[in-house]
C-alpha cells in the first residue's frame, strides 16, 4: 500500500514535488518506479518543485518533453509519455489537474526491426574491442549462452559451475534453468573472478552504498552488483564507434539465437537455448539474418557456380 501523505497547497493547488512523490509512492513495482521516476523527477527539476500541478500547459509542456526527449529513441520517447500520461490520469483523479497537458503529445509508432541480429563479424569486433575485462566477460557470456541481460547479472558465484561450463539461472517467470557457455567465456571467466567464492559475478567500479541489499554486495570487495542500466550505458559508450553502432545488450542474445538457428539447431535446441517455453516468442529471434540469406543466395546461383574455378563448362 501506498503511504499518506499529507498535501501542502497553494492558492493555485498541489505543489508539484508533492504530487509527484505521492503518485510514485502508489506503485508497487520497482522498476516501474524507477523508470516513472526519470520522467516525473525531470519535470519537478525543469518546471519546480513549488510550482502546482494545476499549472501545467499544454503548449509548455510539449515544447518541453520534445526538447528533453525528442531526439531520443522511439522507446524511451514512448517510456517517459507513458509515465506522465500515467501521473497526470492519476492527479486529474485526484482532483490536482483538469484537463490534460500532455493532449499535444503522442506516442510514436515502433517500426518493425528485422535486423537486429548483428553479424558474425560484428560480433567479433565487440568481443575483441578494447574495454574493461568484467564488461568483456558479460557480452561474451551474453553470446555464447544466448541469457537475457537480467539473468546473467542475477548471478552469484555459487550459481556458476566452471568445470562444465554452466551456470543455474532464474528465467522469467521464476522458473530455475540452466545456461551454457562455450570456450572464449571459459577462459575469461576465471580472471573476472581472481579467486572469489561468494558474492555476484560482475561488480560495479566501486563500493556498494549502505542502502544496497547484502545479497547483492560482494562480502571480499564490498562492492555492489552490476545494475542493468549501467551494463546497457557501458555497452552502448564502448559500441557508438562501431561500424553500425551504438548496439543493445539485447542484440547479443538475438544474434546468439539467430546464428544458432542459421547452423541448423533443432526448435527444442532453441528453445532450451533461449528459455523461451512458446515457440511463437522463438520465431522472434529465430530468423535468418540478411547475412545468411546472402550466403544461401549465392550457393544458389547457378552463374556464380558456373564462374567458380574447377567448374566445367559445356562448349
């Protein structure tokens, strides 16, 4: 349940700090209120913590989200509209707003994205670029194993089984399964460890603050486990100057799926590799990359086999 608060006004209604810790203070999901937070504290920041709710204008307001997000992928364009929409329902329930201030704004189509897989030798030049060993270790785990972002930070040293190759993960949805690398994790994986027994796999650059759960602290370094967000801001810094970049973290468990696929792995393969329990989700990720399908054109043209050396020719 959310806390009560009780509301300071002014003449013109709810300060707009309040409002927005009271709409944060109702939702119950973690990440969804980190994620609203971006937008809602961003407007306390630029339009101030006294000013009311009632006073938000639409024409302001517009100018305002399309000169802090405008320019921004369509997802988070689409995150952060979705996050006031949903403050400002809430305070018009409230009684703090009539009408709606973002009634200038709308929410922007996502096109359909058929190439995410990235290439072989895209995937090389990220696994070989130049960038701190624990980063390295985690995009590699990433592609060998095909393991959502989440589930491979979610692990602790314990979970891992080197010897064989593997680790115990939490899919979504709760369920427990294992992961699988192959030999470049394998051999990367021992320094990023340096002999630790306990705590989470990959660590952050430095201590954990006080308010961190022990559970995500490592007890030898003090220091805390690697969030999402700043595995995702790393990658994205350290692929900007790639050939087609700046990558996802995502895109390296699609190219995994992807190329697997394309060598031929059987649909329980896949799925067993992904963790994915409806094959509808599979064919997502299971589709031929414009890289292969260049390969399979060209073994299929009879010109190209004609002009091969040691092809024979009729006269």
């Amino acid at each position: 349940m959310g806390t009560v608060r009780a509301l300071s006004t002014q003449s013109s209604g709810v300060r707009l700090a309040e409002a927005v810790a009271t709409f944060l203070d109702t939702i119950a999901v973690a990440n969804t209120r980190r994620g609203y937070a971006a937008a809602c504290n961003r407007l306390v920041a630029d339009f101030g913590a006294d000013s009311a709710v009632a006073t938000l204008e639409p024409d302001q307001l517009a100018a305002w989200f399309n000169a802090v997000w405008g320019d921004r992928e369509t997802k988070t364009f689409n995150t952060r509209l979705t996050a006031l929409k949903t403050a400002c329902a809430y305070w018009r329930d409230q009684g703090w707003l009539t009408g709606d201030p973002l009634v200038r704004l709308r929410t922007r189509p996502i096109p359909a994205d058929r190439i995410r897989a990235l290439t072989r030798p895209q995937i090389e030049l990220i696994l070989t670029t130049a960038a701190p060993l624990r980063d390295r270790v985690l995009w590699t785990l990433l592609y060998e194993s095909a393991a959502r972002t989440e589930e491979a930070l979610s692990l602790d040293v314990t979970d891992l089984d080197t010897a064989n190759r593997c680790a115990v993960v939490t899919r979504k949805g709760g369920a427990r399964d294992v992961i699988v690398w192959q030999t470049r994790t394998a051999r990367l994986l021992p320094r990023l460890l340096a002999g630790r027994r306990r705590g989470p796999v990959f660590l952050t650059d430095r201590p954990a603050r006080p308010s961190v759960a022990l559970a995500d602290v490592d007890p030898t370094t003090g220091q805390a486990r690697l969030s999402y967000r700043r595995a995702a801001e790393l990658f994205e810094e350290h692929t900007t100057g790639l050939p087609g970049g700046p990558f996802t973290l995502h895109q390296l468990r699609h190219s995994a799926l992807t190329h697997a696929a394309e060598a031929g792995a059987s649909t329980p393969m896949l799925m067993a590799l992904s963790g994915h329990t409806s094959v509808r989700s599979l064919a997502l990720y299971a589709r031929v990359s414009a890289e292969a399908l260049a390969r399979w054109q060209a073994q299929r043209d009879p010109a190209a086999r004609r002009n091969r050396p040691g092809s024979s020719r009729r006269s």
